[in-house]
C-alpha cells in the first residue's frame, strides 16, 4: 500500500512543528505500508502559488493521500474516499480580521473536510472546537495525539528549592508569559525562556527584576538538555492544540504545572499541576505548592512518566497506520 503524505514547504529551523512529527510516523510503519513524501514546491502565500500546489498534489496522489497539515485546502482537489487531512490546531476561528476568517475557515477548514474521507486531530479539545463550529459526521474525525520523539529520556535530578530553574517553552502572546512573569516576580528562581523576546517581555522582566537566561534557534538535543536542567515546566498557556512540551517533560520527569484549558489537561493526565492561565495568583501558588511540597512534586512526575506512555512512537504510529489499512480497505474492496 502506497501512502503519499503531502506536507508544506518546511520553515527552516523550526522546531515545533508538523514535519517533526509524520517524519517519526514515516520511521515506524509497517514494511507493508509504503510511504512518499510529497513537499511543496513553494511555501503557501498567495493564489497562484497555492493553486500549483493543489495542482501538483492531484497528479501525485497514492493509494492512500495524507495531507499533514497547513496546506488543507488542496484536500479539495485529491480523492475524497483515499484522503486523510490532519489538523493540528484551530486557532483560524479566532483571527481578528472577521472577513479573512471567515476565507481561511472556508478554505482550511469547511470545504476540506467535506472533500475528505476522515479527519484526525492532535487532541480530543480540538475535535470538540471542530464539531461546535462545522457541521460534520464525528465519527469520520479520528483523535490521533503527537508521538514524543525517542530524543527525550527520563533522567532523575535533585529539585533544587532555593533558587528554582523553571523552564518556559515559547514566547508567542499564547505562550502568556508576561502573566508567569508576574507570577513569579516574588519566588527565588531563574526563569529559562526558549523562543524569541520581544520588547514588552523585556520590559516585564526588567520591572519585576527576574532572573532569566534566553536562547533562540537551538538544536533538539540542546532542547533536550534545557528539559534535564529544570526543576520545572511552566506550560500555562491561553492556547494549544496540543502541547507537547507537557509530554516531554514528563518524560524527563520533571513536575508541570499547565492550564485548566483545552487540550492541556488532556494531554497532561494526572501528572501536572493544573491552574487558570489568566489568574496570576493561581499560576503563582501552584508554583510555590511544586516547590515547597516535595510528595506532592514526586507524585505528578510519577504520574506524568505513567501518562507520557500514551504518547510512544510506537502507539501513534500503530494508530495510523490502522487508519490507513481502513481507507485502502474500503477504497479497494
């Protein structure tokens, strides 16, 4: 069985981020399912570029057609009964420009979905967005969560409560790190920030005289190292289809504390701290209950490395791969 996964045009050196993510799917099927990697000739802006990727995607399709996420709309031109489409996150539905979203939930959302055979999503949160938004069949959306790369490996370090290394992945305005920033302007600690900062998350930790080290563009082992250097992960954000970082760490066995919101508290299981992301003091005493609580610290880890066991490899890969034998099944008997 050939299945032919079409993904964007990759974004250099982002880390987070879809082809990551099938490129471990790929590793791991079965010998029987063959799969191709078809990529984007350009990068999806414009009309006419986006027109010859959907164009390129019709004469290229397999016995099975994967479209991995961010270029939805070519689904509208493959093979509705051989098609599956990923979506990742839906944040489109909340795009402050009214008429431009209501474009992308038509192209990116509406009409791909109508044109293919099933949809899988990263979390049961999203599934749930989808469904209060779109009129579709629930039973043709698959929940399918992301695989944790085998990178990631638990590794035991000795909590250090005077002065707590706490680990923020992302600075993007749902990441809501100026709120973590207020939360812990008071507690002993140094804040390690991943992601680019901007002058207003300067200013705040500058006013709230945090301790911080920053860095941008690291390599996957030089993340995997930040994760083995925490006390904690700070993951309180406002938005996320899924949330990988939670898994991760919990991997590494380091204790969470994540938001009340969405796919967070799906993702993360038992083994996290769960809080509202918009109460500085919540995020605040969820913190301070991490640090100076040490059964409670060491029973969120235990539980989080039992949680993360549902995000192998080897039990995504296993889950698609089902989903692929169902639509070559149907497509061909």
């Amino acid at each position: 069985m050939k299945v032919v996964f079409f993904q964007r045009k990759p974004v250099i050196n982002k880390q987070f981020s879809i082809e990551i993510l099938f490129n471990q799917i790929r590793a791991n099927l079965p010998k029987e399912i063959v799969p191709e990697t078809r990529v984007a000739k350009y990068f999806s802006k414009g009309f006419f570029r986006r027109l010859y990727i959907s164009f390129e995607a019709c004469f290229n399709q397999g016995q099975v057609n994967h479209v991995t996420g961010d270029i939805n709309f070519i689904s509208i031109f493959l093979k509705k009964r051989k098609t599956v489409l990923t979506l990742l996150d839906l944040r489109i539905f909340q795009h402050p420009n009214p008429v431009y979203r209501k474009l992308l939930m038509l192209f990116w959302v509406k009409l791909p979905i109508r044109m293919v055979g099933y949809v899988t999503t990263i979390s049961a949160a999203t599934k749930n967005t989808l469904l209060n938004n779109v009129k579709v069949d629930p039973d043709k959306i698959r929940v399918m969560y992301i695989p944790v790369a085998d990178l990631m490996e638990y590794t035991p370090k000795e909590f250090n409560e005077n002065n707590v290394n706490i680990l923020q992945i992302g600075t993007k305005k749902n990441k809501n790190l100026l709120r973590l920033i207020e939360a812990i302007k008071d507690i002993d600690c140094k804040l390690e920030i991943v992601g680019q900062i901007d002058e207003e998350q300067l200013t705040a930790l500058k006013l709230n005289n945090i301790k911080y080290s920053n860095c941008v563009g690291i390599s996957n082992e030089e993340l995997k190292q930040k994760y083995i250097d925490a006390d904690i992960l700070a993951f309180v954000s406002t938005l996320e289809g899924f949330g990988m970082p939670i898994v991760e760490a919990q991997i590494v066995g380091r204790p969470v504390i994540t938001s009340n919101l969405l796919s967070m508290p799906e993702v993360a299981g038992k083994g996290a701290h769960i809080v509202d992301p918009y109460n500085v003091e919540e995020i605040r005493d969820g913190l301070l209950k991490i640090i100076s609580d040490k059964e409670y610290r060491e029973s969120i880890v235990e539980s989080g490395r039992t949680n993360a066991e549902r995000f192998s490899v080897e039990t995504i890969t296993e889950q698609y791969a089902n989903l692929y034998r169902e639509i070559y099944e149907s497509s061909y008997s």
